[in-house]
C-alpha cells in the first residue's frame, strides 16, 4: 500500500498540508463533552480539552446546534479506513465564534455561523473556484492519495482517512481555516434553518445542479432519507415534471408523499425496481439519482462478497440507475461510496450512452450563499420540514443507535448543547431519546 501510495504521490505532485488536525487544550485545562467513537457500534460521551487557538488563522466555535447524518453509519459501523480510538465525529454543526485566531479579520466574536464540512485553504486553484471538498492543502492522508490517485478536503469529523480533525459533535470545535469555512448567518433566522447549509442542503442542491436536472425531467431518487427529500425539493424547485422516489422505510415513503406530493415505489414491495420503472414510466427516466447508502447490499451475493471483503461498496443501485434511464440520460451518484465494488454494468452503461456523474462531496462553498440569501432568506426553501426530533448532547450515544436501526421515525435531528437557542417556532421540542426508542 505504501508503493502505491508513493505513486499516487508522485503522479499528482506533492501539496504541502496548511492546516493541521492537533489542537491544544486551553492553559486553565477546562473540559467540553464530545462524542468519541471506540469501535463499531461503541460510541461514547467523553470528557475533551476545550480547544484553543493553534494557527493563526482558526476559529474556536462554541457549538449551539449539531447533528448526525447519514454517513456518520459508516462510521458508527466501522466501515471507514483510519478511524482511532477517541476520534471526536461529527461534521454538522453551527454556532458563535468564541474565540479568532489574528490572521482572522472577517469575523467577530459572538458572531452567529454556519460551519462547511470539509476544510478548505481558501488558496489553491479548486478553492479559487469555490470547490471546496477538492481542495489540495487541507488533508494528508496518503491512504487516500493510494486509493483515489488524489486527496479531497479534509472534513470534520470524519476518520484520519480525511485528516483526523477532531468534529462538531461536541459544546467547541476548533476550525482550521475558520476566515475561509465559516459562514455569517443574518439575523432573523432561526438556528434550524441554517445549521444544514453544513452539509445536508447544500450537498442535496449540489446533486440536482450538478446532475443536470431539466424543467419537465422525469426524475427517479434512490433513497429517501433527509438528502433525498431534499433532492426532491430541490428538483421540484429546479421544474421537474415527475418524481419518483424509491426507498423501505414506511415513514420515509409516507413522508415523500405526504409533505412533498411524490410519487413512491417501495423496493420490499418491488423486489425488480427496473422492471416497476418501466411500468409506471415508459421510455425511461431522464434524470437518476443516488441518495441512498453503500453498506446495506439487497441481493445475496453482494452480502456475501462484502462480508467476506471482498468489496467494500455495493453496485446494486447504480446498475438500477443505469437501467432505468432512458438512452442518453443522466445518472448523479451523491451517496457516499468510499471504496471499491463488483459487478457493475459497464456495458449498459457504454451502450446506452449514459453519463454518470460522480457529483463528489459536495463543495459548499459554491452554494451555500446562494441556498442563504437566494432560497431560505426569501422563505422559497424553509429546510426544518426534514427536522423529526431535538434531543440534548447527552442522548448523542443512544441517537446513534436509534438512528442506525430507524427507530421512532428519526431522520434529521437538531442536536443541541447548553448554548443552544430554545426551539424554533413549528420545530420539535426537546425529547430524549429513551422516549421514542424503542431498544436503547
């Protein structure tokens, strides 16, 4: 691995890491509860050092609302490389700006701000362009150089694979870069209409924008928690014509139909998506997207190979896109794959003359000023109708498994500290996991 990774290295070039994940504990030793992960499936709330200022240009944020997603799963089942003991997760969160680094002018403190999930350098030639999760500078992980050929961001949160920095599950998180990655929120807004533009919104725009969806599409989304129902909403928006979602979970599907007005298809019910597709869409869809989750494989073989390890990622939807799409359309792949997978239809995918768009982590930095003050400020996109529960810090272990085992309806929920803002008008109050749970 460490051939490949000097390959890798020497093919794209060498790009000096300006940010680095270690931080110092401030001089008095105080403490802030995190959320760490031991193991698959172990998760704990531990005592951290507060961190302090350690480069000139970070940014301590005091953390007034958090989150978990999708892709913390993966995570939580200890399917992503180069996770260590006591890694703080979490790579969602917003707050106010506790203390600024000297380099930082833009920003003051108790000011209100949204954090981006990756850490970008604000300097390179894809930060330039606003790319954010591409940038060259802010992650070291050879390991990643050896498998993808080249390094994203680093993010939050989110295993030493995407540099180790320590995440916003937790009262502080230091920002590295925090002039460039932390977004102002104007006044007026509540903390739940904002704290998704770290990643849930903007990634679920980016899907839709950059797979090209068209007024009158006929759009097919694989998947139906918070980054498809977003999906949705953004394709609606964007002028689809017809969508169909396509998902297990009766909550989710319920949901989808009842507060977006989509059309559903239940693959426990449809075993042969392709198939039912085709029934209820002839000629193909134009537009499909994954929003869904590589480590729940369907069909027998595929949870044989990823049980034996022989692959890491599960191809199962994507050839379902490929196929459902008529000749020439568009296939954007959002969920997060990490790795490698078999049995993929290269050949439907060549003669059909499909273009597969691998959207990438998303760059929030493109987006997220427009989400703000284009959609959210003027009321076109009111982002809480995702948000199901509000639990405190504490809950954070019993969420995880909660969340992983899709008990009590949980999909997007508002995480808060001791410094969180009571709850918005309309959004859920404070309950406590144990409540709604049924086995934690």
């Amino acid at each position: 691995m460490q051939a490949a990774s000097n390959i890798a290295q020497n093919a794209m070039g060498a790009f000096p890491t300006v940010v680095h994940p270690e931080y110092e504990g401030r001089e008095d030793g105080s403490t802030m509860k995190a959320l760490a992960w031991f193991g698959p499936r172990d998760v704990r709330l531990i005592d951290a050092p507060i961190p302090d200022i350690t480069e000139p240009d970070d940014v301590i944020v005091k953390v007034t609302g958090t989150t978990i997603c999708g892709s913390d799963l993966h995570l939580y089942n200890g399917e992503i490389v180069n996770l260590e003991k006591g890694d703080i997760l979490g790579h969602e969160f917003m707050g106010v700006v506790d203390r600024i680094g000297p380099n930082v002018k833009n920003l003051q403190i108790g000011q209100r701000v949204v954090a981006s999930f990756q850490i970008a350098c604000g300097e390179c030639s894809y930060c330039k362009q606003k790319l954010s999760s591409f940038c060259d500078r802010t992650n070291p992980s050879s390991l990643q150089n050896a498998m993808y050929g080249h390094r994203d961001a680093g993010f939050f949160g989110y295993a030493h694979f995407t540099g180790g920095f320590p995440g916003g599950q937790a009262e502080y998180v230091r920002v590295p870069k925090g002039n460039v990655n932390l977004l102002p929120i104007p006044e007026g807004l509540y903390d739940e209409q904002v704290i998704y533009l770290s990643d849930v919104l903007s990634t679920a725009y980016h899907n839709v924008v950059d797979t090209g969806v068209q007024e009158g599409d006929t759009v097919g989304i694989w998947g139906l928690g918070p980054i498809g129902q977003c999906v949705a909403k953004w394709a609606q928006i964007k002028g689809a014509s017809r969508i169909i979602g396509i998902d297990r979970i009766p909550e989710r599907l319920a949901f989808a139909r009842g507060k977006l007005g989509i059309e559903t298809i239940d693959f426990s019910e449809h075993k042969d998506i392709v198939k039912r597709l085709q029934e209820i869409a002839p000629g193909g869809l134009d537009v499909a997207m994954d929003c869904g989750t590589f480590h729940q494989p369907k069909s027998i073989i595929h949870k044989v190979e990823k049980a034996l390890m022989l692959e890491t990622d599960v191809s199962e939807i994507v050839n379902e896109m490929i196929m459902s799409v008529k000749k020439g359309g568009r296939c954007g792949i959002i969920a997060a794959y990490a790795g490698y997978t078999n049995h993929f239809n290269i050949g439907a995918l060549m003669e059909k003359g499909v273009r597969l768009i691998g959207n990438g982590q998303a760059p929030v930095h493109k987006w997220w000023k427009e989400i703000l003050y284009d959609y959210i400020v003027p009321g076109k996109f009111d982002p809480t109708f995702i948000i199901t529960h509000r639990v405190p810090l504490e809950d954070f272990p019993k969420l995880y498994e909660a969340f992983d085992k899709r008990e009590g309806g949980v999909e997007k929920v508002f995480v808060e500290t001791r410094f969180s803002n009571p709850p918005a008008p309309g959004c859920p109050t404070t309950t406590r996991v144990s409540d709604w749970a049924t086995s934690v």
